[in-house]
C-alpha cells in the first residue's frame, strides 16, 4: 500500500494540478482575468436563481383549447369522411370538447362506429336514445394528450428561452398542467413577451365570394377589416426552417426558409392559385395578404407588415422556436434581486469557512501532522470538487452550497478512519512503517462501503429530486469522489513523500 509507480505519483501531481487550474478562475476577480492566459480553462460555476436573482415564473397550460381544437380538426375531418362514405348525417358538431353525430339512418351506426375507430382509435363513443353519437377521448387518450402537450410546450419554452441567451435555465413542469421557469439572470418582462407569445403561423387562401364556411379573422394593421378565410391551413409554421429580420423595398419584414415538405407545398399552392390573395396569418391575426403573382418555388418568402427591427426580430425568434401547442398564463411571477443572491452567496461562504476551519482544527488536533497531511488533501478535494462543477457548467444554488459544506465534513472521515487504523496498529507495536501500511489496506474496505452507500443515497436523489434537491445531489456525489480521491491516494502521497525523507522511527500521530 506505501509503494507508489512513478506514473501513478505523476498523475496525482496532475490530476491536483488540473482541479486548481480548472478551479482558479471562480476566484479571479475582473483585473486578474484580464491577465489569464486564454490557453487555460476559463469555465466558471453558473449561480442559480437564488444566488444570482433573476425571474420565477409558474405558467398554467390551457388543456381545453387543446381538446377544443382536436375536437374541431376530428368534426372537420368526419364531415369529409361521411361524405365521401355517402352517410347522412343530421348534425355534426362540437360540444365543449366533445363531437356530436346524429345520423340520419341509424342503420348506418356501426358503419360510421368503424370509420370512426379506424381514424380515432382512443375515443369513447357514447350512444344515446335518439341515435346521438358523443365522441369524447378516452381516459388514456385524454391523458396521452395532455402529457404530449405539456413536453411539447417544454419544449418549445426551452428553444424560446436559449434564443435570449439565458444560462442553464430551469424549466419543468409542476403538477397536470403547469410549466415552472426559472431563469437566473434573466428579466421577468422580457421572458414573459417571448414565452408567453403561442406564435402559430399559418397560410390560408381567401373564400370565395358566395361560399359558406371558413373563419373569418381581423387583420393586424386594421383590426375593423376582417377577411374571410378558408379553415383549411395550407402551410404551416412547423414547416419553417428559418426566420429573420430583413429589408423589403426599405420596410423591415420577416424572411423565412420553408423545408423540402413545406417548400414543395408552397410552390404548388402559388402555381394553382396566381392572381389569388394569399393570408398570413398569426395566432389569429392577419398580418398580410398578398396577392399571388407567380409560382413562389425556391421554398422561402417574406412576411411584411407593420414591423419595426425589435419586433420582426422577436417574431423572427418566435417563429424559428416553434409554436405553442396551446396558450400559456402566468399564475405566479416573483422577481429574486441580485442583492438577496449575494447575500446568500456570502452567509454561504461564510458557512463554508467555518466549516472548513472547524474541520482542521479538529484533524491538526487530534492527528498533528498526520492531521495537516489532512488538511492538505481537504484543499485539493475542495478545489477537485469546485473544478468538476466549473467542467462541468453545473448550475449552484443555496442546497448544492449545503451539500458542498457537507462534503467537508464527510472529507476528513476516510483520514480518520486510516489514522485511527494506524495507531491501534502502533499500540499493538508494530513499526512506523507496518502499522501505516496496515492502516491504509484494512481502513479500504470500510471507506469503500461508507462512500458507495453516501453515493448511491446521492444517485437517488438526483433520480427522484428536481430543483433544488438535485443541486444537492449534484455536489454531494461529486464531492463523495473527490474525497475519496483526496482522502486517500493524496494523503498517502503527502506520507510517502514524508517517510522516504524522514524515516521515521515513531510516528508523530
């Protein structure tokens, strides 16, 4: 156990090197970075919401416009079945987030039941008195779409937060319906425009004049004019590839890049239907509508309308992110100042001095210089573990602070298990060198089961945590393997070094 390879001593010696050189730049102030040469590592650790302030913002998902919506693209789409079925039908509609089908021929039910199960598999199909056929979406159905909502709305908020540049934001969710965001740093004002903007783009052909149906929508420049539009969208916003700011004829407009799919479409849409206007249209508003003047076939175009670079820049942003699957609302807004995040940076670093004094007072007290041998390794796990969390651009919140201060105590515990091993071994009277080596080979098994239990309690943590428990976790499994490596290959290096240069007789512990 006291003999060391020359390479194995070589990476030790680098290994403590590198967590000091990866760890130093956490405590440079802005003058001393100004001289750190751009060859060395320059990640820092990234504070959390409570530590840097920043924006805490709860959004609530509105699921029912989610089922509204499905229940009209499922009425929509039964119309155009049942016709092309040939079965009649007395009404078809939507009631709340249900369909309503009476046939006009009750014989034909099971044959629209099949059509209907064909199509739409998770729906219930509740049968009344009269005929009337009510489909509504089934248990599993009901929960599918709203757990595909959610992630996908997470989804989306994630794109439309990393387009600010916001730096490891938390965003999960809470609860059926509900969306937590925690943005450290960020501006609560500002996330709000951008998250909460459903951003759903579409394309639509005008309706003829004497044709029933379509929806009729305001345009944005002129909210008194409405414009009647067919339901149907022939392009997307999903089949957008790109979105930028741009100059049209010195007007500020919205570029965009259509992909492979979505390209064909609008090149064969613009080549059936030149000398027709052309709606664009967003959440609800038309923003435009153009008049086709040629086969549009290199899949991009612009978007005009009253914009200035800000606001086709946001939009641009918006567009790119992706739409909302459903409207979101603010139920919760809180604002953490930097001023309190400082503070509990400091009460944290204070906690972790004191922490750390107290723990080598207490090894150099009881172990002499053994204990200082200790108190070295301490500082090469405390730079380790803060170089890992900097490597790794771990976020820092007030939990992962505790479970740093944590990892002090719990350092210094595979020392003391080696020293204690050590002097029952002297007591015995055995040498200097015999009672060390015994120390470190019977003490392994113990430390090995002690850290691996801490561990796989961290592991759990982290697998059923969120938030600031999986902080916690973070730094306290870091912390248990960085010990381990301190604690034991460092000290023993530390008393290697020391008997080679000493050889001692007794030992002062």
């Amino acid at each position: 156990m006291l003999q060391l390879a020359s390479w194995k001593k070589t990476l030790i010696l680098l290994t403590c090197l590198g967590g000091l050189l990866f760890a130093l730049p956490n405590v440079l102030n802005a003058d001393l970075k100004a001289y750190w040469p751009h060859w060395l590592p320059q990640k820092t650790i990234n504070l959390g919401l409570d530590l840097r302030g920043g924006a805490h913002l709860l959004y609530q998902v509105d699921l029912e416009s989610v089922f509204k919506e499905r229940a009209d693209m499922i009425k929509q789409d039964l119309r155009s079945t049942l016709r092309k079925e040939k079965i009649a039908y007395a009404r078809l509609s939507v009631d709340d987030e249900s369909v309503v089908l009476l046939l006009r021929d009750a014989q034909q039910g099971e044959a629209a039941r099949k059509l209907i199960r064909k199509s739409y598999a998770d729906l219930d199909i509740d049968v009344a008195d009269d005929g009337t056929m009510t489909l509504s979406a089934s248990e599993a159905g009901h929960k599918r779409i709203v757990d595909q909502t959610i992630a996908q709305s997470i989804e989306i908020v994630r794109r439309r937060i990393d387009e600010l540049g916001t730096t490891e934001p938390l965003i999960q969710r809470q609860g059926e319906d509900r969306i937590l965001v925690q943005a450290p740093g960020g501006d609560a004002s500002a996330l709000k425009a951008v998250i909460g903007t459903t951003a759903k783009l579409s394309f639509h052909l005008l309706m003829e004049a004497g044709k029933a149906g379509g929806i009729t929508l305001p345009e944005a420049d002129n909210p008194a004019s409405r414009l009647r539009l067919q339901r149907e969208a022939l392009i997307t916003g999903d089949m957008l590839d790109d979105a930028y700011p741009t100059d049209q004829q010195g007007r500020v407009a919205i570029g965009f890049r259509l992909s492979n799919v979505g390209g064909r479409r609008f090149c064969e849409v613009t080549r059936n239907n030149i000398g027709n206007p052309f709606a664009i249209v967003l959440d609800d508003e038309i923003l435009s509508a153009p008049v086709i003047q040629s086969a549009i076939c290199g899949g991009s175009g612009v978007i005009t309308g009253n914009f200035n670079y800000a606001s086709a820049n946001d939009l641009a942003t918006l567009l790119r992110a992706g739409a909302l699957p459903a409207p979101l609302s603010v139920v919760e807004e809180r604002s953490v100042g930097p001023s309190l995040g400082a503070d509990s940076v400091a009460a944290g670093k204070i906690a972790g001095l004191i922490g750390l004094v107290g723990v080598l007072i207490f090894m150099i007290v009881s172990y002499g210089l053994f204990g200082i041998f200790a108190a070295g390794a301490l500082g090469v796990n405390v730079a380790l573990l803060i170089a890992v969390l900097s490597g790794i651009q771990a976020t820092l919140t007030l939990p992962g602070i505790a479970g740093i201060v944590l990892t002090m105590g719990m350092a210094v515990d595979a020392n003391v298990l080696i020293f204690e091993r050590i002097r029952e071994e002297m007591r015995l009277g055995r040498s200097a060198i015999n009672a060390i080596e015994a120390g470190y080979r019977h003490a392994m098994s113990t430390i090995v089961d002690s850290n691996l239990t801490t561990l796989i309690a961290a592991f759990i943590l982290f697998s059923f945590g969120t938030g600031p428990v999986k902080g916690f976790a973070v730094t306290l499994a870091i912390g248990i393997m960085t010990s381990f490596f301190s604690a034991v290959m460092v000290t023993r290096l530390f008393v290697i070094t020391w008997l080679a240069n000493r050889r001692p007789k007794e030992l002062p512990i």
